[in-house]
C-alpha cells in the first residue's frame, strides 16, 4: 500500500461484495475504480432522459391517484378552489405563498399516506398491528396537514373577514 494511504471496509452492500474505499490521511477520497463497485441496474439513464423518465413516473402517480384515491381527488377539488383564492386575495406576497404553500402541502401528505397504504397493502391484506400502525400514522399526518391549512387560513384571512362581516 502506498505510503499515507488506509484502506476501509465499506459497511454497505458493496462492503458484501468486498469493495474497499482507499482514502488519503486528509480524509480525501481517492479516485475509484470504475469497475470496483457493480452498477446499478436502476440508474442508466443520465441528463435529459433521466428527467424525462422521472416526468413520466411523476405523472402515472398523479393519474393513479386521482383514479385510484378519492380523499386525494377531494383535496384536489379543494386546491382547485383555494390555490386561485390564496393568489387572489389582498394579502402580502409572504401570506400569499403560505396560503397555496399548506394547500399544497396537504397534497404532498396525502400522496405520501398513499403510498404507505399502497406498500403496507402490497406485503399482505391481512390485519397485523405494525400494518395498522403505519396507515394510522399516516392519516395522522394528513389530519395535521389539514389543521395547519385551516389554521394558516384561519390566521390570515381571519381578521379581514371579521372585520367585513362587522361592516354589514
């Protein structure tokens, strides 16, 4: 081994294989080898094509949800009408992009729940406590995300509508 030089395991898949990592006493990794680690079968398309791809997935998401899950087409109608109302109204730039940021958010949550039931449905139908954990977590979590949209709207747009209704 070349002198100021140490050679270490990898704790990984590739430490399985028997790949080592050889780093220099400054802790700078040295080149590898291109064939010293295996290549992902997943991971062949670069640039463009990449992002392509990944477009086409993102999109065959949203068609399966949509089809597939009606709490997520509810909170799809809801952010129809509340994402054009939260640019609409007569508030600042910041308490605009909080307005569409926690409709936006609950979206996000509900794909991420979706996929929870998704996976936990995919390894067994049957009833298990772990499985119940998970997809109560994960209503949980979209039940957050509808409270902080409330709240964030509620605290925003609150004072202008008790004050207009007080003016009727």
């Amino acid at each position: 081994m070349a002198r100021g030089l140490r050679t270490v395991r990898l704790a990984s898949a590739a430490a399985a294989q028997g790949c080592t990592r050889t780093y220099r006493k400054s802790r700078r990794l040295k080149k590898a080898e291109p064939s010293s680690l295996p290549p992902n079968p997943y991971k062949g398309n670069r640039g463009i094509t990449r992002a392509w791809h990944a477009l086409k997935y993102s999109l065959s998401g949203f068609r399966i949800a949509i089809r597939e899950e009606s709490a997520f087409r509810q909170e799809l109608t809801l952010a129809a009408v509340l994402v054009p109302t939260g640019l609409f109204v007569p508030v600042g730039p910041v308490e605009h992009a909080v307005l569409v940021g926690v409709v936006l958010l609950v979206l996000v949550v509900e794909l991420a729940n979706s996929s929870i039931e998704a996976a936990v449905d995919r390894i067994s139908l049957e009833r298990h406590e772990l499985s119940k954990r998970a997809k109560d977590l994960g209503s949980a979590a979209v039940t957050v995300a509808l409270v902080n949209c409330v709240l964030a709207w509620s605290f925003i747009l609150g004072p202008s509508l008790w004050h207009w209704l007080l003016s009727l």
